[in-house]
C-alpha cells in the first residue's frame, strides 16, 4: 500500500493560490501571485531535499503539471530539477492532453478511482503538489496519508485554500513541526479520525 501525502505551500488564512509567482494561478483575478518567494531560507530548502531524496512519485493536477512541465525539463542545472524530471507522474485531467515530459501517465477515467488503484498497489509513495482542484476530490473521498503543510507568515485575503468549503470535518494527529528563520512554520499530519468535541 503506497502512502498519498499532499505537500502544499499556504498562506496564515489557508491560501495555496500561486505561491511562486503572479503567472502561476490568477484565477478569479488573483492578485498575489508569488506571496511565498521571499520567505525561503536554508532550513527549507533541507526540509525539500528531504522529501525528494528517496523514491517518489508525482501527483499532479492539469494546472500544476503543465506549469511544472514548462519549468523544470528546461531549468537550470543547479535547480535540481533532476528528481522532479525522473519521477514518475500521474496526471489527473477531465481532458486528453499530450504529456511531454519524461515519465508522465496520465490517470484514465475517474481520478480518485484511479488513485485509490494507485495507492493498492506498491511502489514509491505519492506526492501531492499544488493541484488545489485535485485535492478536493481526494479529500472528499479521503484518499490522503499524510499532509505536509507550508504555513507563511501571510495573509493573502481570498483565493483557492486548502481546506475550502465543504471540506469533511476531521481531526489530525501532528506528527513533526520545524519553523524556517522567516516564520514558515512546517508541520507533518495525518489524519486522526473524526472530530472529538467536549467542553470547557
């Protein structure tokens, strides 16, 4: 059984909107593309090659794959775009689009039938990464492991969040927290069952 982990950058008010730059998203006339950029630092590029070193594989929605795909085949050697370029990548999309970079299939019919096939099988865990629209899907129908959460020290006002509305009530189990020198605070969850209410 593969382990599906989504792995997002977001704003204090659960924004994950076009984190690295205003050409990413602008949907619904977003106007802060990028609002995560000037908050890196050398602890998060470590928390990034870490979650990189071992085998994985990608889980991509149309959106961020095609974004993705017109980066990092052509990016600078010194990015290390090298382990995103020899991942396999699965692509969820309503369309039949052609997918050029390296090591990328596309999920036939429905996606959460077709990642809950994904994850019965074995092989590298799966990395969710950016994919809002995705994710939805795979939280209403609770396919998620584990949630690795980017949360900067931000507030972008509106846009696509995480959790949106609608999203199933639930709790979460902490399982390790770093905070980067700029106030990025980086928690791994996984999920903890349903909410337990109580009173003070």
């Amino acid at each position: 059984m593969r382990k599906l982990i989504v792995s997002t950058f977001l704003s204090l008010d659960g924004v994950m909107q076009a984190p690295g730059g205003p050409e990413e998203d602008d949907e619904g006339r977003f106007a802060y593309g990028g609002w995560s950029v000037n908050y890196w630092d050398d602890l998060m590029g470590k928390v990034m090659g870490e979650a990189t070193s071992k085998p994985f594989a990608m889980v991509l929605g149309r959106k961020t794959y095609d974004i993705m795909a017109a980066y990092w085949p052509t990016a600078p050697e010194d990015a290390g775009g090298e382990v995103f370029n020899d991942a396999p990548k699965y692509v969820a999309s309503r369309g039949r689009p052609t997918l050029e970079w390296s090591n990328s299939v596309l999920i036939e019919g429905d996606a959460a039938d077709g990642l809950a096939a994904l994850k019965a099988e074995d092989g590298p865990e799966l990395q969710v990464h950016g994919s809002s629209n995705l994710i939805q899907t795979l939280l209403r129908h609770n396919l998620v492991d584990e949630y690795r959460l980017w949360v900067f020290p931000v507030v972008v006002g509106s846009g696509k969040r995480l959790f949106s509305d609608g999203a199933i009530p639930a709790g979460l189990k902490l399982l390790d927290s770093k905070v980067s020198t700029t106030g990025v605070v980086i928690g791994t969850y996984e999920p903890a069952g349903e909410i337990v209410t109580g009173s003070f």
